[in-house]
C-alpha cells in the first residue's frame, strides 16, 4: 500500500506555531518523491547494512537517531537539519554525497519540505529488510519426534527438516568409511590396519557409538589433535612474530593440559580472560616494538581476540570507528578493550583521539555489566564470568558451531566467524548449544553426540560449484580437506618416519591412575643450612649434583618444586622454572642428558617478608635403551655453590662451594599439600607413553606452510580448503615429502611382504581404509613389479598420497 | 616490438571480472571478494611485468643514488661532517650524478628514473622489519588480517602472463635459518589472498632450477611414469562419483598446473647454467647477481612480478651499523654490474618498455640521525658520534626514514628523469615532491594497469591496493 503524507495532520501541527504557520511546508510524497531520492544519493552507503559515518537511513528509527557526529535529521526543522546542511555544502570534506552527482535545487526542496513536515514515513516501510540479529539467551527447541528409529536428537531435527523439505535423506556410509573419517575428524590419525580391521569384524550393533567413545577417551591422541584447532583459534604457536622482542607469550602447557584433561569449556575460557600466568599468552596478544596504531594495542587486541574467539563477534571494524557493516560500536570496542587495560585508554577514532576515555564494558549488557572502577584482575573475573554466564547462549553456540563446521564441514552459521549472521538451522544449533551446557560444558560431550548422529555417518554431499547459489540446505556432511598437520600425521603414520624431537613445550601424555599410585618418591627437601625453618626472606640457594650416565637416555622427566620459587639448568642450559611451590612441574629431560658427564643445577630463592620456612625438592627418573632406571633426587648428597650463574646458566669463572647441604628437617607439612601431586608430576613425566610424536608439536615449517597451516599472527579460524598450484608442486618436488617417502620406503620394504598385491593392500588398507580395486592392484603392479623396489614403493605412495580420496575427509 | 608476445592482460582481467563475479561461493567461504560496486577504474597499463630490487637493510642515498658532500675518511674529523663517503660521479644524464662505485649504472642511467624524495613514517622504533612489512604490504604492522604482498596484489589482479609461470616470484631472500625470519614470513605472503597468489621462493638463484625439477635423484622418466601413474589411479578410482566434486576436481587441476610446469619448456627458464657462460659472467657478482639474471629470464618467460633481493640478514648486507664504507663498497661491487646489464638485457630484447624496474628499500641512512630530525627512536649505533677515529665508524650507522631514493627503468617511467630533491645539509630530508609509500605504491601498481583504489572485500570489511585506496601516483614521472 503506497503511503500518501497526510497534509491534513501536518497542518494540525504546523497550527501549533505561528512561526511554521507561515512557512507551511508544501505537499510531499515520501514513497514516490522521498524514496527515490534517497535511494540514489544516499543509498549506496546508509541503507541496508552500510551506515557509513554510524549513520542510517534504513528505516524511520535509525534516521532519527543520527550517526558519529549526532542527529542528522531534525523532524519540522529543515533549516537546522545537518542532512540539509550537507547536501547543500561547497565544502568538499563536509558536502554529501562525497562523490558522484550533487543533487538538483528541487531534490533538496523536496527533502527540506519532507523535514519540515515532520519527515513523515510510510510505517513499516525500511529500505532494506532490517539485518538479522540472532538471539543472545540460550534456548531449548522442542524435538521433534523419531523418524525410523533414528533418535540422536541431531537427526530428529534433520530428519523433521529433509521431511518439510521432501529431501532425501543422505545414505548411510559403510564401516570402513566411518572409521576413516571418525579417527580423522576426532584425533587427527587414520585408522592403524589392525584396528581398522578388529572395528570391521566386530559384529555388535553398538560398535560405532563405542568407537566414537573410545577414540574420545584417547585422551593424548586428543589433545594433539586438537591443539591445532586451538592454536589457530588462540593464535598460539611455538615460533612466530613477536616472540624475537618478547613481546609476546605461548600458552602452550597451559592449552595441552586443558586438553588432555579436557577442562570444561566453560572454565577453559574463564582462565583465558581472567588469566594465569600460564594462560596469560592469549589476553596479553602480541606486542609490537615501536609505535603502533589505536587499533592495533594490545589492549585493543584483547578486544578483537575475545569477541571473534569465543563470540564470533568481529570487533575489527569497531576497533576504529562504529561499524559499517554490524551493530558494533567504537565505545562498545574500546569498552572491552579496556576490561584488559590498566591505564586510561582514551577513544580514538580512526586513530585520532575524540577526547573520551573508555569505560570498561562488555557487549551483551542485558546479562549484567563490569564495575569500570574495579581493578583489573576484578574486572577480568567480572568478563570471565558474563562470558560464561548461564544465560549467553552466544557463547555456547559460537564454539559448538565451530565443532559442527570441523566435523560436518560447514558451519551452521557460516562463515564461522560471522555469528552474527542467521544459522540455517535454528533448531539445531540452539539445541547443540543447550546441550553443551547441560553437559558441564563437556565438549567431548558434543563431539560425540554429533559423531554418533546418523547425519554424520552419512554419503558426503556431492557439492558443485552453484551447489550454494541459492543459500545453503543441508544435504549431507561436506568433505573436508585434511589440514596440514593431519597429512603430515598420516604420511609419518604410514612410512613410520615422524621425528622423535618436537618443539611444543609440554610434557606429553597423561599418566594412568596406576602409575601415579605406584610412585614413591625418593627425593628430600634440601636447603642451604640447617635453620630452614627460619631462612631469611629473599635468601638464595644454589645446589649442584654432577652425575656420570652409561648412555643417552631413551626417556628421563622429572619434577621440580620450591618454596617459594625456582629456576632449573641442566648442563648450563636454562629448563624449568617454577614460582608456586604447590604446582610442581612436570619436566622433561631427555633432550637434554647426554652419556657421560651431566650436571643438575637448582638455584631456589625464598619469598615472603621476614624469616619463613625454605626448601626445594627435585627428583628425575633416567631410562635406558636397556630398560634399567637411574634416579637422581635431591637429597644431602648435593653440594651448594655460593653465587648463583647467570640467566643463561653460565658462570663466568668456577663457582666456589659453599656450605653442605641440609635435608630440611620439618617436610611434612609441605609433602602433605604436595606430595600427591610431586607424584602425578613424576610420573606424568617419567612414566606415560610416547605415541608416535604429532605435527601439531613441530614449529611450522615449508611443508605444512605450503599445505595451509597459518602464521598465526592474526586468528585464523577456519583453514584453506583448496589445493593450489604452488601447494601442488611443493608436494610434486618438495624435498621434505621426498625425503619422508625415501624413508617411508624402505621401512615399508622391511616388513617383508609376500607379493607386491600384499603391499598394495596394506597401503589401501591404511591410506583410504579399504581394498583396492583389481584395476587399482594391476596398475600398482606396474610401478612395483613381482619384487618391490624403494624407487617403486616411493612412487606408489606418492601417487596414492595425492589421491583427492586420501586427502579429503569423505 | 614493445609489447611482450604473451597474453593481453586486459583479456585476463575480464576473464578475472567474469570470475569475481560468480565466485559467490567463495564468498560463502569467507573468502577475499573483489568489491564490484566501488567504480575502480583501472590505469591503462605501462608495463606488464615488475622486477622489485629490493635492497633490504636500509640502502643508504647518500652512498648510492643520491650523493652528498663528499668526506674522505681522516682520523679526528667530526662525524658531523660526514654527509657521503663516496665522492660524486657522472651518469648518461647532464647534469646528474650518483656515487662512485656504481659506473655501470651510470652509464644505463638514461633508460630511468630516480625518485630522490621517497620518505616513511616514523614508527618509533626504526626496525627494519615493520618498515619492510610496510614497505611489501603498503600496511604498518599489526594489522588485524594479513596483508598481502605487492607481488601478490599482481598476481591476484592481473594473474600469471604465462599459465604455466608462477605470478609472483621471489627471489634471494631465505626465510628459514636468518634472523628476524619469522618477521620476514610475516610479509612474504600472500596474506588474506590465500597461498594461490603467494610468493614462489627462490633462495638460491643457482639452485632454482631445482624447484622445478622432479626431486633429487628422479630422473624425468620416472617423474612421467608416477604422475601417469597417478591419472592413471585416479582414472581408476571406484569413487570417481565424488569426482564432480568441485574441491577434488580444483586438487586435481592444482596438480595437473604443477605437472605442467615441471614439464613445461619455461622450466628452463629456472636454469641459469643455460645461460651462456659470458653472459653469466656479466651478472655473476654473488647471489644478487645471479638472482638479476635468474629475474631476467623469468620475465623473458612470463613472470608477471619478480622480487630480487640482496636479501636481508640482520647486520650483514646494507644493514650497516659498522663498517659502513667498506660495506657499501662491496655492495656496490655486488649491486652494479648485474642491474645494468639486467637493463641493457631487457632493452636489447625489446623488453625493457613494458618491464618495470623498482629499485628500492625500506629506509635510508645517515651517519648522525636516528629515524627522523626530531624522532626519539632509539639510537641504534654503536659508533662514537663525536670525532672519526676508526675505519670501522667510517660510514652511514643509522637508521634515516626523511629522504630516501628509489630507482625505476623502463615499464613507461621517464628516460633520464629525476624526481623530488632532499636537502644538501643534514637533516637530508626530502625538500620537494616527498613520495610517501602509500604513493610509490599507487605509481607502480598504476604502471601495471592496477587502480590504487582496487578494493576487496574481506570480513566484510573493505580492503584497498593502497591504505583507504588514498595512494595517488606520481604521474610527472611516466614519460
């Protein structure tokens, strides 16, 4: 229905004032006169979701707000409208539109009339239908009810959406496809030959469900894999930009632990805002020496990295001025920019100060707010716990969208970062969020309830390039291309080539209940003289042991603790350190010892402000290709040293001895707070098994480079998902692959094999999970003869490896 | 024969257009969009090819191609008097002179252009990273998404010249085993463009014929029979239902591309021992000049942009913060007879014309002043600043950002031109026409036919060739 301005109405209020009276404004159309004009001065940058200045012409509401530089349009007062003020301006910095055609003397007639009568507007009427802005509290959708027996709640609202739809519902895959891409989805390996083979042959109805479980409480093989998925959404890594100037820190312990213990999420993301010092690395961002732009402080980092990883919030554009293209404000950015600073943060706009100082705030008021005049611990425990209050749904649908696009390969909202944007799926991804959360935020929890749905034990979809032109309907999982640290996994799982060094700073693994149970330390608290009870504030031991070892170590971990605080070298070299004596560290020493001469050196410093109890505790287990163990622990046998080294470990001259060493004698009370977990800790490092060492472990290097793994000096969440030419000839004549498979080769070779059809299998078996073909075993009997050769066994892998079915997750 | 015998790039250009276009997809994805509503006029191009000489570490002017009052080295001279430590020779051009030690160049000098008045912003510190990350990207470091390289804004753009030829190419400069290497990653890169439209690097000039060659110790027979192999596995695989699939079907044109580059004829153009000896040994000054041959004959081929770099190691090469003098001597020595013959070589076939030549770095020197006059930076010189006494403070120390030089050949530029003009007093800073990076940027992408306004899309957000698509080209000096 066209809207007709109301003269009528218009006079009545232009009665009311005399002054109006005589300047009665003329009779305008606002549909047919008003409309088009904005549309085609205005339109390009304040309709629909552009509001260039913070300002829109979108719909009545938004015009009457105004934009950065306040209210644009005063509705009966043409003359003092700034809108009119800037359509009819000469000055090229303040006239609009800044480009393009002026508008004629009788537009601008027409907009003023249209001001003065009230800017009257046809109800309803907005020039683009209003952005969707998706709900903040959690909801709970009622299910629909089971379809043949398919009862995961994924699948009854799946199947309830393919029915309303009359799609069809995605077939089912076979066993071995389904261990292929389960092992790959949930731990990053492919299926070994012998387990895919023992998951075959079991006959029970339940198998696939107790895979899912089993590879789940894989807790190790978890945590490996997905530290890759965490390192790229906490941008963490082991080498990069910033670590040069130490302007920037790893949370590499604190992030495998959380893994491996699988720390409910909800806690997880807790400790990453109100952070320890372990866990400090992802608030503290990365700081650039020199002089850097308002957008780009640390504090304004924290910004960005809160709301994009645990919100999916782009807090980008409103890092510099209200947003373009989202509801996002300047002051809103700044607001939680300055949850992290500790001093005045002042607004700047564009990089220019607008002579406001941020408030700390965060974004969804509506669930509580910051106390801007706490401090800024408090203020981050304030954040940490709106984050993860009970009542933001955003939070618990950010993550399990992002769990849902790695595992069904692509998000329910899409892109992932975009959570701004409508799922496809209400339903579904409310109901995933729920879920998380009434599950102790157990995101294993949702991993399995999804790899358990028949939705993801489906065909994948076979998606064409306009698969998605007319938006997205689901049809299926979406294959998924292997990540650079999964290829390098399969192709070391295959040729038995990984490395057996790695540069992640973690003690890898996870103790069994047994081998905690079982350890009994030897070590003693030791310190520097016989009044340990009363050492002086600040006072300084140094303790030495030297050792004699028959060979390299294959293992050696130890464990390492003082009160109040320690640093540990082992021959001259800078290892551990740790400052609260109630969490020991678990330590890893076997890249360190050598055969033959080693030294253990413990420099320990006593806290507090007067005389108060001091004493260190140190004890490694030394194993050897033979299997014996050596101990080395502290104890009286140590001998003092009376200056420490310096901060490299080096001493500039011979350190003299100092005094003998004492066993503390009253150690009790410190062995009943951590006596338990010296034990975990020793045996975390001494006892647990060394699976095959991960890529998500190693420094980025050439290879996983060209295969897409990201710099991480922004987050990058979601990886490349094509193969490119320069990727295609790095694998071609890349010398790390080809060296890989050199290798690869002749262990294969070793296994002695009784035909080249043999070999054939077992690689088919292992890098596609299944049989090959007759076709397949003909041709790869061409390349390796009767009598495989190396060159032949390179060749095959190769040309298998480049498979798009090995590597895609299908 | 102006014209390089390739494909028009305007035809690439529409045929990209076409592509932007109905990449709806890869918006889907998340993926860079190239913003079609901005009215971008391109330039009409100059050139179709770039060689970047990048001299990383901080070539100093007033030792090179803008030279000062010349001071000999005499112990107890006050290092304030120290302007230039190679005195002033004549070049092809009336009138203009560059230092001694460069007289090959000076005898090409009237087939360029030298822009004297380059300058960059003061950043605090003066570090040579976040102003080469600057300098590659036309974006200051940090920025929120990763910025790509001037070479990958040509290839994302304009694409290859020749399909089998890698866009960008990036010669001399390792990434692995020097020092800031993690802040020279930063900025080789392709940044939000994805690694499509990243660098191919080539370290060692010499060795570059084996990244196109089939690995070590396969001899080509059997690098045919496994890719055959391959096609031959694929043709057969039982899943070839899935082979619609538009991500299998880019792996396995990816591979198929890397296939025929490896076997193509233009491989040899990776090949520097097919040089004739002679020639070689016109260029062989090291590895810079061996990478000005190597950049030769892959713009002979279809590069479409070459990177060629004296590389950056920190403290070594151009990076003097002692020895200067005798440093930049052999940087001269290395610099001088390989980038006039590389000129001399395009021109005699028929190349120079529509092959633009950039000489640059990201910062000047000066034997006194830290960054800029006035700049609190940080004095990143050991060296007394009070009488000469040592050879080893003979020279330019310090990090200078107010007046830099940037030499250009061919690709249109003005034959035997100069450009801008810094001060002959310290502070040398540039006193007429200063050409800001955002600038020299929009005047070489508007060279290669890329309008400085060129936006994409990426998080929504817009994304410009040049910082807000504000860089304006120096038009006075295109012929």
């Amino acid at each position: 229905m066209p809207f007709k301005f109301c003269l009528a109405a218009a006079l009545a209020l232009a009665t009311l004032s005399p002054a109006a009276l005589a300047a009665a404004p003329a009779k305008v159309d606002f549909s047919h006169q008003i409309v088009p004009i904005l549309r085609e001065h205005c339109g390009e940058c304040h309709t629909g979701d552009k509001k260039k200045g913070g300002f829109s012409l979108n719909d009545r509401a938004s015009t009457l707000v105004g934009g950065e530089s306040g209210k644009a349009v005063l509705p009966g007062n043409a003359a003092k409208s700034p809108l009119i003020e800037a359509i009819t301006s000469k000055d090229p910095d303040k006239q609009m539109p800044p480009k393009g055609a002026r508008l004629s003397p009788e537009k601008v007639k027409l907009l003023r009339d249209w001001i003065d009568a009230g800017a009257p507007w046809e109800e309803g009427f907005a020039f683009k239908k209003p952005a969707y802005e998706p709900p903040l509290k959690p909801r709970r959708p009622t299910l629909p009810p089971a379809v043949a027996g398919r009862a995961n709640p994924i699948d009854r609202i799946l199947d309830a959406d393919l029915a309303k739809r009359k799609a069809p519902t995605p077939k089912p895959v076979d066993d071995a496809t389904f261990a292929r891409r389960v092992h790959l989805d949930l731990l990053g390996l492919l299926p070994e030959p012998d387990a895919l083979a023992k998951f075959l042959a079991d006959k029970s109805a339940d198998k696939r469900a107790k895979l899912v479980r089993d590879l789940l409480a894989n807790d190790t093989a978890y945590a490996e894999h997905w530290l890759t998925f965490w390192n790229d959404l906490l941008r963490n890594d082991y080498s990069g930009t910033g670590f040069i100037t130490g302007g920037r820190k790893q949370i590499t312990k604190w992030l495998y632990r959380a893994l491996a213990d699988n720390k409910p999420y909800d806690q997880f993301a807790r400790e990453l805002i109100a952070y320890t010092p372990d866990s400090e690395g992802f608030a503290a961002g990365i700081k650039w020496r020199g002089d850097v732009s308002a957008g780009a402080t640390t504090e304004i980092q924290f910004a960005q990295s809160v709301g994009q990883s645990f919100l999916g919030i782009n807090l980008k554009c409103a890092s510099c001025h209200d947003s373009f293209i989202d509801r996002w404000k300047l002051e809103e950015a700044y607001g939680l920019a300055a949850v992290y600073a500790t001093g005045k943060m002042e607004i700047h706009r564009c990089d220019k100060p607008v002579g406001k100082t941020a408030q700390a705030s965060w974004l969804f008021p509506e669930l509580g707010q910051i106390n801007a005049a706490a401090p800024q611990p408090e203020r981050l425990r304030q954040l940490a716990a709106l984050m993860t209050h009970p009542e933001n749904g955003r939070f618990t649908r950010t993550i399990v969208n992002r769990f849902w696009h790695r595992l069904m390969g692509r998000g329910i909202v899409h892109p992932t970062d975009a959570m701004q944007s409508e799922p496809w799926n209400h339903d579904l991804l409310d109901y995933l969020a729920s879920h998380l959360a009434d599950n102790k935020f157990d995101l294993k929890q949702t991993l399995e309830l999804i790899a358990t749905s028949a939705a993801y034990q489906s065909h994948a979809q076979i998606v064409g390039k306009d698969t998605d032109e007319h938006g997205y309907t689901y049809a299926g999982p979406r294959a998924k291309r292997l990540t650079a640290e999964q290829f390098v996994d399969a192709v070391w799982q295959i040729t038995g080539a990984a490395p057996t060094r790695f540069d992640a700073q973690v003690v890898r693994g996870k103790p069994t209940a047994e081998a905690v149970a079982a350890m009994t330390l030897s070590a003693k608290w030791i310190w520097g003289h016989a009044d340990a009870g009363n050492a002086k504030a600040g006072e300084t031991f140094t303790a030495r042991k030297k050792f004699t070892l028959k060979a390299a170590p294959v293992r050696a971990g130890a464990v390492a603790t003082a009160d109040n605080e320690f640093k540990l070298y082992v021959n001259g070299a800078p290892v551990a350190s740790g400052d609260n004596w109630e969490n020991p560290e678990a330590i890893s020493l076997e890249s360190k010892l050598k055969a033959g001469a080693n030294d253990i050196l413990l420099v320990a410093k006593n806290g507090g402000t007067g005389p108060n109890p001091a004493g260190v505790i140190f004890e490694a287990r030394i194993q050897f290709a033979d299997g014996t163990v050596e101990t080395i622990a502290t104890d009286a046998t140590w001998e003092t040293l009376k200056s420490p080294p310096d901060a490299k470990g080096k001493f500039k001259s011979a350190p003299e001895a100092g005094g003998a060493v004492v066993e503390v004698a009253n150690s009790a009370l410190w062995n009943v707070k951590v006596g338990k977990q010296l034990a975990t800790q020793l045996a975390q490092a001494a006892t647990t098994t060394q699976p095959m060492v991960r890529a998500a472990l190693l420094k980025n290097d050439f290879l996983m480079r060209a295969l897409g793994r990201p710099h991480r000096e922004q987050i990058v969440s979601v990886r490349p998902n094509e193969l490119n030419t320069l990727e295609a000839i790095d694998l071609n004549n890349g010398q790390t692959l080809a060296t890989r498979l050199e290798q690869g080769a002749s262990r294969v070779l070793a296994k002695q094999w009784a035909g080249s059809d043999a070999l054939t299998h077992w690689l088919y078996q292992f890098a596609l999970a299944r049989v090959p073909t007759n076709a397949e075993l003909t041709l790869a009997r061409e390349v390796l003869g009767e009598k495989p050769t190396s060159q032949g066994v390179q060749d095959l892998l190769w040309a298998v490896l480049m498979l798009p079915e090995f590597q895609l997750v299908r | 024969m102006n014209a390089l015998p390739l494909d028009p790039q305007n035809t690439r250009r529409d045929f990209l257009q076409k592509l932007a276009a109905a990449a709806a997809t890869t918006m889907a994805m998340g993926a860079p969009r190239l913003l079609a509503n901005e009215k971008v006029v391109h330039p009409k191009a100059t050139a179709d090819a770039c060689i970047l000489i990048w001299m990383g570490g901080g070539m100093a002017a007033p030792e090179t191609f803008d030279p000062k009052r010349y001071q000999p080295f005499e112990k107890g001279v006050p290092v304030k008097n120290i302007l230039s430590t190679f005195p002033a020779i004549p070049t092809a051009v009336d009138g203009v002179k560059i230092c001694q030690g460069l007289e090959q160049i000076a005898s090409v000098l009237d087939r360029g252009t030298i822009i004297r008045s380059a300058v960059q912003p003061d950043l605090g510190h003066i570090l040579h990273s976040r102003h080469q990350y600057h300098w590659h990207t036309g974006y200051v470091p940090p920025q929120t998404v990763a910025a790509p390289h001037l070479g990958a804004w040509m290839s994302k753009v304009l694409g290859p010249r020749n399909p089998v030829m890698p866009a960008f190419i990036n010669v001399g400069q390792r990434l692995e085993g020097v020092g800031e290497q993690e802040e020279l990653k930063a900025f080789t890169t392709a940044g939000f463009f994805g690694n499509e439209f990243g660098p191919m690097n080539l370290p060692y000039p010499d060795d570059a014929a084996q990244s196109v060659r089939p690995p070590k110790g396969m001899e080509p027979g059997r690098f045919d029979n496994r890719y055959s192999l391959y096609r031959k596995l694929v043709d057969k695989n039982p899943h070839r239902e899935f082979m619609s699939d538009f991500q299998q079907e880019s792996m396995l044109r990816s591979l198929d591309n890397a296939h025929r580059l490896l076997s193509s004829k233009e491989r040899a153009a990776f090949d520097l021992a097919l040089e004739p000896k002679e020639n070689y040994a016109k260029y062989n000054t090291g590895r810079f000049g061996q990478g000005c041959l190597l950049a030769r004959r892959l713009v002979e081929n279809g590069a479409r942009f070459v990177e060629v770099t004296t590389e950056y190691v920190p403290f070594l090469h151009w990076d003097t913060h002692k020895d200067g003098h005798e440093t930049v001597a052999g940087m001269h020595k290395q610099m001088d007879a390989p980038i006039a013959q590389l000129v001399r070589d395009l021109e005699a076939r028929g190349l120079l014309n529509r092959t633009l030549i950039v000489i640059a770095s990201e910062f000047s020197r000066d034997a006194m002043i830290e960054g800029i006059p006035g700049s609190n930076a940080r004095d990143q010189a050991t060296a007394p600043s009070e009488t000469l006494q040592e050879m080893k403070h003979y020279g330019l120390h310090r990090h200078f950002t107010g007046g830099t030089s940037v030499v250009m050949f061919g690709g249109g530029v003005k034959k035997g031109f100069v450009y801008g003009q810094t001060a002959d007093e310290r502070p040398l800073v540039a006193i007429k026409n200063p050409v800001p990076v955002m600038d020299l940027h929009a005047t070489i992408f508007t060279a290669m036919g890329i309008s400085p306004k060129t936006v994409f899309d990426i998080e929504g957000r817009p994304f410009y060739a040049t910082e807000d698509g504000k860089g304006r080209a120096v038009k006075e000096i295109f012929a």
